[in-house]
C-alpha cells in the first residue's frame, strides 16, 4: 500500500498533525522521565533523601526489564478495551505514579514507584501512543515516525534544564511532582482532542480518501479473523528478527550515548560543560536526523532504509573514534543524525508487517525483545571497558553491532502476516 501523491507526503491534515503533536509530546515523557532526566534526578534525589546515589541508579536496570514485561501486557489490554480508553488509564497512572515516584520516601517505596512510573510512562507514550499513530497513517508511517520521535530528541535536550530549573525553585521532589501533574493536563487535552482513529474524527487515514477505501477493503477481508495473540506473535519469526535486529541499533545507541560525556572528557580531555554542551549538540541534530530517515524510510522502504541506518550508524561510531578532531566532528553529526533515527524504524516495520489489527500485540513483543537487547549494552559495556581500560574496544564493538543489526534486513523477506492469510507487505 502507497500514499497517493495528491496528498502529499506531509499533508497530515489539522487533526493528523494534532495526533503527531502528541505524540511527540508522549516521548518526551517517555524520554525525558525515564532516561535523560535520571541526570539530575538520580543525584537530586540522593541529596535530598540522604541516599547513595549509585544505589537508586542500579535500581533503573531492574526496574526497566520489569517494566518492558509489564509493558507487554498492554497489547492485550489495547485489544480488549481500544486504545483511548488504555491511553487515558495510562496516563492518569502514570501522572499519579510520578509525583508518588518525587515523594517515595524510602528506598523500597522508591523503587516500587520507579517500576510504576517507567511501565506507565512507557505504556502510553510507546505501546498506546505508536498504535493511535499507526491508526491514523497506515501507509505514512515511516515520515510519521520520523517527525513523532522528534519527542525523543527534545528531551534528551531539554528535560535536565527544565527539571534544574525546577529544582532550583521547588527542590527535586517538588520538580517530578510538576512533571507529574503536566502528565495528568495532557491527559486531560488527550482525552479532549485525540480520537482513536481517523474515522472516529471524521477524517481518513493518511489524510487521503483513496487510503480509506484500502483500509476498510482490508478490514472487511479480514473481519472475521480474530487479532493476533501474543502466543501467535510469539511464535512468528519477524518479531524476534525486528525485535534483535533493532535491539541491536539500540544496544548501539545506549552503549555509545551513556558514556558519551566520559568518551569526550578521557579521550579528548574536554572539561564537563564542553563535553556536555557536545553531546547536546548531538540531541539537536538528531531532531533533523529523525525527520531525514523518516522521509527516507517513506521514499525507499522501512527495510532498505534499516539497512542503510545500519550502515550509516556503523561508520558514524568509527568516525567517532578518529584521531583528527575534523573527521571525529563528522562522526558526531551522523552519530547525532543516527540517534533520531533509532526510534523511528521498529513501530514503522512492525505496522508495515503486520497491519491495524495485528500491531498492538506484535508491536508489544517486538518492543520488549528490543528492550531486551538494548539492556544488556550495560553489561557489555562494563566487560569490553573492564578488559581494554578504554573506549576504543566497546566502541568499535557497537559499530560492529549496528552494522549487524543493519545487515540483517537484506536477508528479512517480509511476507507475513499474523493473521489467517499471507499477504505481501514489501517496504
């Protein structure tokens, strides 16, 4: 299935581009909350309470596998109920869980607060939040994604400022409960504006009539098959190829950006504010790169435009590692391209595969494999740095990865689907 050219690739409409305003908005909380903004939460909160701060970071590695489990599970529940109602239960959820999380006031309660907050956050913002997105651009998906995980971008750049600034005023505490309290009005404006699908707002999907006619040809082919289970995803091998195929761009992209500031400081013996003002840098570029892969991935493909990412990223990392500062500059800017990319590519290929009915439970499975695989760089990491005292080894570890996880697509022919029938879904 294809866009019509008179749509136009961008031609979202009004309430389209309302539907990729949130949930650019959704990843930012989904990034911001549970990974950048560990930055000054993690210490804040050690200050505060009087806590070891490496202890209450250690428990974000636990607490992310337990939430990607979790997380799984809401596949299902999207089946069951729809989507705007499991995004509106999320999203209250997981408001109340933040502040909970800003004023837990012992360790236990800390990390039972933790695991509520990243399941929840991720919840909406990935397994809730990708299958409204992919209800509403079926076929624009790629370029959708490309401008939706802007989210990302932004809160690598913005939330340790904003939650600083916050801090400043209202201490740590008073900051996450803010953020918490955002994340209830912006459910309240979710539960307002965003409808389910095209259809429930009187609009088509992809903004294009021609579109609708595909869509509610294919639905009525497929009527009476029952939504995928998350035995029969389970058992399909395109979701473990995409699940460790884009784990590993992922496993790159972690095991590069969490020592990136140390990378900066040992190997070029920038000072702190230099090192961090690099690695921002790289966040703003990569709000262009998501946008330049999405357009990539709608002109040749999702699969090709895998490969290509994969490629990209690998030589990227290695231009990183170069000695002369021009070319290490090139390797940032791809890198930082690469790293808006990363995010776009799983949600794009899973509805490419699978269709409407099919994403929440594939996407469910495929996004906790990735997860999976992009958890264990920590450790990775930890091994390759133990053995070789230096960067050079565990970087060049995760170029090799990332050219991998690339490779793979060439022998990916994605002719599946969950469903009763095989239908081709080339991209």
């Amino acid at each position: 299935m294809q866009t019509t050219k008179k749509t136009g690739m961008y031609n979202f409409g009004a309430r389209g581009w309302s539907v990729v305003g949130f949930q650019i908005v959704w990843l930012f909380f989904m990034t911001g909350m549970t990974v950048d903004g560990l930055n000054i939460i993690v210490p804040g909160i050690a200050a505060f309470r009087g806590w070891d701060p490496n202890t209450i970071l250690s428990f974000s590695t636990p607490a992310s596998i337990i939430a990607l489990i979790l997380c799984a599970l809401w596949g299902g529940f999207i089946i069951k109920v729809g989507a705007k109602k499991t995004m509106l239960i999320t999203m209250v959820a997981a408001g109340l869980a933040t502040i909970f999380y800003g004023n837990a006031a012992t360790i236990p309660l800390y990390f039972i607060a933790l695991v509520l907050m990243v399941t929840l956050i991720n919840a909406f913002a990935i397994n809730v939040g990708m299958a409204i997105t992919t209800n509403w651009f079926p076929t624009k998906k790629g370029v959708v994604m490309g401008v939706a995980t802007i989210g990302m971008n932004l809160a690598s750049a913005l939330i340790s400022q904003i939650l600083n600034q916050l801090s400043g005023h209202w201490g740590i505490s008073g900051a996450i409960t803010i953020m918490g309290c955002v994340i209830l009005f912006v459910a309240l404006l979710t539960a307002i504006f965003v409808k389910e699908k095209p259809e429930d707002a009187g609009c088509f999907p992809d903004n294009d009539p021609e579109v609708a006619k595909l869509i509610e040809a294919e639905e009525e082919r497929t009527k009476d098959e029952k939504p995928a289970g998350y035995k029969q995803a389970l058992k399909n091998k395109y979701v473990w190829l995409f699940g460790i195929a884009y784990g590993f761009f992922g496993m790159a992209t972690v095991g590069i950006m969490s020592q990136l500031v140390g990378f900066f400081m040992e190997t070029r013996g920038w000072e702190l504010q230099t090192a961090l003002n690099t690695v921002t840098i790289a966040a703003v570029i990569g709000m262009a790169g998501s946008v330049m892969w999405g357009t990539i991935d709608q002109k040749i493909g999702t699969k090709k435009t895998s490969t290509i990412f994969g490629i990209w990223y690998c030589i990227g990392i290695l231009l990183l590692l170069a000695p002369n500062t021009f070319v290490m500059w090139i390797g940032i800017v791809m890198l930082g391209a690469g790293i808006g990319g990363n995010g776009n590519f799983p949600p794009s290929m899973t509805a490419l595969a699978f269709g409407r009915k099919d994403f929440p439970t594939c996407y469910a499975c495929v996004n906790t494999i990735v997860g999976i695989v992009r958890s264990c760089s920590f450790i990775i990491l930890a091994i390759l740095r133990g053995f070789t005292a230096g960067y050079t080894v565990p970087y060049t570890f995760f170029a090799i990865v990332a050219l991998i996880g690339g490779l793979m697509f060439i022998f990916i022919h994605v002719k599946v689907a969950v469903g009763n029938e095989d239908y081709d879904h080339e991209g």
